[in-house]
C-alpha cells in the first residue's frame, strides 16, 4: 500500500516580511562590503546616526542637519559595522520578528520595529557626550531588541513559541501589570538586561566581538527599542475575544474549568 506523499515544508517558516527585512539588510551589506570604501563612506554619512545632526549642526561638515538626522533615525538600521553584527541580528530577527509578524500582520509589524528603531536611536544620540557627536551609530539592534520586548508579553506561555506549527496569534497578550508577576518574563528580560549591559561595558575592551576587536556597542539603543516593542504591541494588535465573544482580555485557559 502506498504512502501518501508528504507536504513539503519551507525551508524558512518565517512571514514574508520577515524574509524581507533580512534581504534589505543583507544587500546594503553587500552593498557596503564590496562598493568600495568610498561608497561605504558615503553610505554612513548619508544613512548613519550621528548625534552632531541634532547637538552641533555643521560639525564636521555633516550634509542635511537636523532634518537629515530625522531620516537617520530609522535609515541608520539598514548599515551594519560588519558580518558578524549582520549575523547575530539576522538571527533574533528570525527568532523574535516571526512571532510578532504573525500576531500583528505585515504593515504593524513593520510599523512597530521602525519605531523601536527610531526610539533605540533616540535613547543612544541623547546619551552621546561631545566626543561621540561624530560617531556614527548603524544596525538594527535596536529594532530587533524591540521585537524581543514585544515577544516576551506573549511568547512565553508556551515552552514551543519556536516551533513552526505553533499558534503564536493565539496566545493572549500579557497585560503590562502582568509582566512582573510572570516568572519566565521575568527571568528573560533579566536575562537579556544582563547580557545586554556585560556587552555594552565590555565591547571596548574587546570582548564583545570573536575577533577581539574594540567595539562601541550601542547598548542604550537596545533598551530603548526593547522598552518601546515592550510597552507599544499592546496598543497595536486587536483586543482579544473573551469567552463570550466580546472583546477582553480573557483566554480559553482561564475560564475553562469556572461554572
């Protein structure tokens, strides 16, 4: 008797989106790595974030001003200072961004990890002093770290939030009163916190990256973005069905065994 032919799965499961963030930012990698070290120049002075753009317009004969530096709030995530920064924010992308992708759709999904992105960068510019204004600051960090936020008030109800056939839309949203009262949240972002901070403090010493290179690491704008897709995915997905199909805040596993 014959087997019936098994479906064949994708080798990536993650939303389209999701596929397409991570093409844009690989080809402005491609594009910075083998355009030449002219074009990558003027790749992070036109879309890099340089806290000179909002604190001391005209220092270093920056084109564009302030004005420039808005755009740069979002551009600076499409750069990034080499692979293995690429890599590691390739990775959270597909793990945290899939997720968020499929509870809130494509255009909210985008939507919430640009203003992670732009309130990563906020936070880092405004803790630059006047030695860093010229520093350019590049990568998707901080809206990959808002993803994690966002994930962590609904993942975490279920040990398989990684696998594929998973219902992740189906998971109730974690009010923000709730969050300190759940222990896995608690012990991811403590976690995340930590790890977080020993990079941020330990790049410069050249223990934040393999090669043991010196590395700024833009830590402020990690927590900014993680803050922002913590607190801001509540307001942007649909509120959910209670129990009696009315909007609430109620699951399936909290009224199941009441009469």
């Amino acid at each position: 008797m014959s087997q019936p032919a098994k479906e064949k799965q994708p080798i990536l499961r993650a939303p389209v989106v999701v596929l397409g963030l991570l093409a844009v930012l690989l080809g402005f990698h491609l594009l910075s790595v083998f355009g030449g070290n002219a074009l990558r120049i003027e790749l992070i002075v036109a879309l890099g974030l340089f806290p000179a753009r909002f604190f001391a317009e005209g220092l270093g004969g920056l084109p564009g001003g302030w004005v420039q530096g808005v755009v740069n709030l979002f551009s600076h995530s499409m750069l990034h200072g080499g692979w293995t920064h690429l890599i590691l924010n390739a990775v959270w992308l597909l793990a945290f961004g899939a997720p968020v992708a499929k509870r809130l759709g494509p255009r909210k999904f985008l939507f919430l990890y640009m203003l992670c992105v732009m309130f990563g960068g906020f936070g880092q510019i405004f803790i630059a002093d006047v030695s860093g204004y010229l520093v350019p600051i590049i990568g998707a960090s901080g809206g990959v770290a808002g993803l994690m936020g966002a994930a962590s008030r609904f993942a975490f109800s279920d040990a398989r939030w990684l696998d594929p056939n998973a219902q992740e839309p189906r998971r109730r949203l974690l009010r923000l009163s709730e969050v300190p009262k759940r222990r896995p949240v608690v012990m991811f972002i403590a976690i995340w916190l930590i790890i977080n901070l020993s990079f941020g403090l330990l790049g410069p010493y050249g223990m934040a990256d393999p090669s043991g290179a010196s590395v700024n690491v833009a830590w402020v704008a990690h927590l900014g973005g993680f803050l922002a897709g913590l607190l801001l995915i509540g307001l942007l997905e649909k509120p959910p069905l209670s129990a009696s199909g009315g909007p609430g805040h109620v699951d399936y596993g909290e009224w199941k065994n009441r009469k």
